[in-house]
C-alpha cells in the first residue's frame, strides 16, 4: 500500500488554504495560517505523501510538465492548426498556454507544500530522527521542482518560504542563485537520509540523492554560460558523485520493460513516480497526450507524435535495435473495431507504412506499403528520387488487364499527407490497459541507462575515452539482449574513437535511449545552442520533411493542418538551422501570463526568453 499511498494524501493533507478547508475544520489541531502540529507519524506521513503527490498533478507529471518536455522538444510533431499544441512543437510556445501554466503552476504548488511542510515538521513535537529524515525527503523534492523550472525556464522566482497566498510578489532569481538552493535542498537530503534506506519505488533514498547531484554537475558542466574553469569544477564534482552511485543500480535485462503498465521494482529504477485510477486528485492523462483514440480502450487525442525525422533518424541508425518497438507505434490493432479477426483491414498503420487494397485473380484483398529502408543510400534520410522509384514494388493489379497502378508514396509520406496517419506515434507512456483519460502507468523519472550515459560523457570530458565507450556499451548491451535471439544492433562503440567522436556519438545516443521520457526538453538543451542546432537539424536535413515544410518548400499539401516543420526562418538552407535568434530564444519556456499578471514583482520585462 505504501508504494502508491501518496497519490491518496492530496486532499487528505494539504497545507495550503485553499485546498484543504473543509478538512481543516474537522481537524482543529491545524490552522488556517498554515501551522501544523506534527503529533504523530501517521499525520506527518500524510503531509510527506502530499508533497510526493503533488508531483502526480495533472499540471505536473500528470500531464503539463510531461507534454511541454517532450512536445515542445524540437522533435515531436503535432497538428499544424494554431492551437496550443502547435505553437510548442513549432518551437513558439505562448505565454497563455495551458500546458506551460499547469507545469510552472504544478511545479510551485509543490514547491509550496514542501514549504510549509519543513516549517512545520521541525516545529513539531517528533523525534530529531524522524523530522530530520522527512525534512530531507521534502528538501529532495523542493529541489527537483527547482531543477525542472531553472532548466526549463532559467531565472524564476525562489520562494523557500510558506505563505498563503500562491501569488507571493517576487522578483526572478538569476539562474545560478536557483541551482545554488537546489544544491542545497539535494546536499542536505543526501547528508540526511539514512546510508541504510530501503529503496521503495515512488520514494527518494540516499543514493537517489547521489544520482541526481551528479546530473547537475553534469549539466552545469555542459552549460556555455560558464567560464572553463568553472565547468572543471563541475565536471570533477560531476565525476564523484557518479563514482559513488555506479554499480549502485543495474540495467532492466529487457527494455521494453520499463515502460509496460504500472512498472514496478525496476532495478533500473533511480526515482519515479506512481499513479494510480483510483485517485480523484492526481493521474496520469499520458495516454490521452500520446495515443490514437482507436489504440487502446481509453480516450486519446495523439496531441504529440514523433516527427518523420527523427523517427528514420533512429531506424536507419540501429536497424533491428529492440528499442525502436518500444519507442515508436507506427501499426497496431483497432481496438474499436469491433472485429474479432486481425486483419489488415482491422489495423491501422502510420508512417512509415501505408495500407492499400489489390486485387487478386478472383477477390480485393488488403496490403501495406511500406518505406523499404534497406534500399536507401542513406536509410537515415530517405530522398523523394528513391521513393519514386522504389515504389513500383507497391501495386494494385486489374485482374482483367494485368495493369498495375503504383502506390505513390511520395504523394503518401512527403506531399499530400492529409491526417496522423503520417507521422509515427511516441509508444513509452501509451497505457494499452488505459480507461478514459487516466492511465496506470508509472512514470520512471531518472533510470539508470541516463546515469551511465552521462557518466560516460563525465569521462569523456575528462580525457578517459575509453572508460568512456565501456560505460555506453553497457547500455547498447542491454538494448541488444532485450529480445532472444540478441539483435545485432546497436552495435557498440568502436575502441579507437576520439573524444570527440565519442561526445557528439553519446549525445545521439541519449536521444535514442531516452526518446519521449521526461527530461527530453533539457538533455536537448543543455549545451545552449549549440546541441538545440544538432537536434534540430535532423529534422532539417531530412528529404521527406524538407519536401513537406512550412517555408519555401512546401508543396502540394491541401490540408495545412498536416505538414512537417523547418526550423529557423530560411528554408532555403537545407540541413542548416541559420538563425541564432531563434535558438537563444527557445533555450527556456516563457513565464505564464498568469504568473506576470499576478506576481508585482515581475513586469512584462521579465518575459525575456521563449517568444
């Protein structure tokens, strides 16, 4: 019961006033100034599982904060209809949209419980053991909230104090005064939690704390923003922290499960959250963002798919790599149907196939088409003149005259697209068990593959490329043994690659183990503009998209709801992301009008990133 309790605690204990009135009034020993008496371990559980549990909100992992990481990361695609879910995946993020006010809104409401929560769990009348103990678990938290805020939006405000009001007027902090609070919240936790801790999913222990101070160093290691020197402090810290955590967790033996319904145990598992359908306060709505409403038997909209590019990115990289199946849906069975047989006809198909009907000597029967990426010269970045000519394999037959008419799939995957079905869906957080909008599924938050990868940048960086290379390995091992027979690929890394071969490789190879989880927005940006340019520019090298672009390419495409997107304001640059402008201004989110609106200490100055 522990690992899911904290979902139930929201509403149960909450410590602002708005959420928790009529609950204050059947407990009096509370007041409506915040201050809690901590008489007993059960009550203060329940006040550490609410702010666990604010991390479950549906402006939080539940759905806001979740949808900006990956929809706005420069490589999903929605809906080129003007809507909110177009804007961020255009890169063009407004200040009023929905999903930007409920993560910046759920990300303080947490911070706000943590808040009050450490006033008062110290002012209480508990052992020094306990209050340190769920002191430093509130601190984690605290300090996790204030990470995804300064890597996604830069300077906010810094409120470490409780207060009434969740529109208390307060000026930005620079960027690097937030990560100093966050090494304290996350040094604190570390010094605190005991060296012994169970390991319970849904919960932060000591080693959790470990892992995540080494993904900051890493981070601010990677950051332009600071001088040389600076970033060798970073680095070195960076590196002993990853020397203490290593070998602390181990690989999931197959892939595909860290991402099946209501994971749990994981061995790959550093921290996550849990949700469960039962709460009325807290689920995850990650089915509806990334599902076609016919794949599993809950609602979905697919607000978020992959874009085209980065899709053949990974499939031509890794041919047969165990991790493309879990990471993309391109066919599957229509659950609503309401037929028994799985036929073609009873299946839908994405890019990169397309369904066609031909006919036999004697009856219409059903095929698929597909982009046959094995006869590419580049099976990376398919080219229009291949299509065309390749397509002659793909035909419909009259039985009466033996002529065949081609299916084209240029028309079908580069022009005249006309719905979803050209782009692949993202598959790790779609819940096949899903009811309505809420979903079972657990979201993994940091794993153990992303602390190796970092890792293995660390040494790198440090000039011990080969430690390096072992470390990526581990995980290209597990991608390839997650099916039996093993896959051939990936493949691992060469020995006598340089440094900085091996740097702009690990950087790709985040990309393919960590597609469509959780920090996508940030590992993306993390070297400034420079490593915004090399994500985006897999999209602007690719043929098919460049053929089907918003700028000077676009071609025949009646329905403009359904095109891909070149980015940087000149198309005519092929491959290239030109504009600087435009990078710097997609490095952080803006800040929600709602915060400008209702904070005095800001002023329309203040929105200075995002657009």
């Amino acid at each position: 019961m522990k690992l899911i309790k904290y979902i139930f605690a929201i509403g149960v204990v909450s410590l602002s006033m708005t959420a928790c009135e009529d609950w204050l009034e059947e407990n009096p020993k509370y007041s409506m100034d915040n201050t809690v008496i901590f008489d007993s371990q059960e009550t203060a559980e329940q006040a550490l599982d609410a702010c666990y549990g604010y991390l479950t909100s549906q402006d939080c992992f539940g759905q806001g904060l979740y949808e900006m990481s990956v929809g706005g990361s420069g490589l999903s695609w929605s809906q080129t209809n003007g809507a909110e879910a177009d804007r961020y995946a255009s890169l063009n993020a407004l200040p009023a949209g929905d999903a930007l006010l409920w993560a910046w809104r759920g990300l303080y409401k947490a911070i706000q419980e943590c808040n009050s929560f450490i006033v008062n769990m110290n002012a209480g009348t508990l052992s020094d053991e306990l209050k340190t103990n769920y002191t430093a678990q509130a601190s984690f938290i605290r300090g996790l909230c204030y990470y995804y805020l300064s890597m996604m939006w830069g300077d906010v405000p810094l409120r470490i104090d409780p207060s009434s009001s969740d529109a208390v007027s307060m000026k930005k902090s620079p960027f690097i005064d937030v990560v100093d609070r966050i090494f304290i919240d996350w040094k604190y936790a570390y010094d605190n939690l005991p060296e012994d801790g169970e390991h319970i999913d849904g919960y932060i222990d000591k080693m959790g704390v470990a892992a995540y101070l080494a993904k900051l160093n890493w981070l601010l290691s990677c950051n332009p923003d600071f001088d040389e020197a600076q970033r060798k402090v970073y680095l070195n810290d960076a590196k002993t922290w990853c020397d203490m955590v290593y070998g602390k967790y181990s690989l999931q033996s197959r892939y595909a499960d860290l991402f099946v319904n209501h994971v749990q145990n994981s061995p790959e598992s550093i921290f996550q959250i849990n949700f469960t359908t039962a709460s009325d306060y807290s689920w995850n709505r990650m089915n509806w963002i990334f599902a076609a409403d016919n794949a599993t038997p809950g609602t979905a909209y697919q607000r978020i798919r992959a874009t085209k590019a980065f899709h053949d990115f990974f499939r031509g990289t890794y041919p047969g790599d165990p991790r493309y199946d879990a990471t993309f849906l391109t066919r599957w069975y229509d659950v609503k149907s309401g037929s028994s047989y799985h036929y073609v006809s009873d299946s839908v198909y994405t890019y990169p196939y397309k369904s066609y009907k031909t006919k036999s000597t004697n009856r219409v029967v059903d095929a698929v088409a597909y982009i046959p990426y094995d006869q590419m010269a580049d099976p990376t970045n398919p080219t229009i003149d291949e299509l065309t000519a390749l397509q002659e394999q793909f035909y419909t037959e009259n039985a009466t005259t033996g002529e065949h008419t081609v299916v084209n799939l240029v028309q079908q995957f580069a022009r005249s697209v006309g719905d979803h079905a050209g782009w692949p869906l993202w598959k790790k957080q779609i819940d096949f068990n899903c009811q309505a909008q809420q979903s079972n599924n657990n979201i993994i938050l940091y794993r153990y593959a992303d602390f190796l990868l970092l890792m293995a940048d660390v040494y790198n960086e440090l000039d011990q490329t080969g430690r390096a290379i072992s470390l990526v390995n581990e995980v290209l091992s597990r991608a390839r043994n997650s099916v039996t027979p093993a896959a051939a690929q990936p493949a691992d890394f060469a020995a006598d690659l340089t440094k900085d071969q091996v740097r702009d490789k690990i950087f790709y190879e985040r990309l393919f183990e960590l597609a469509a989880e959780p920090d996508m927005y940030i590992d993306i940006r993390r070297g400034g503009t420079e490593t915004l340019k090399k994500a985006l520019e897999i999209v602007n090298r690719h043929h098919i998209t460049y053929e089907h672009c918003e700028g000077e390419a676009q071609h025949n495409n009646p329905d403009q709801r359904f095109r891909d997107r070149y980015f940087g304001a000149d198309a005519t640059f092929y491959g290239k992301v030109t504009d600087e402008s435009f990078l710097k201004k997609n490095l952080h989110l803006p800040i929600p009008h709602s915060e400008l609106s209702a904070n005095d200490g800001l002023s329309a100055a203040d929105q200075n990133y995002g657009y």
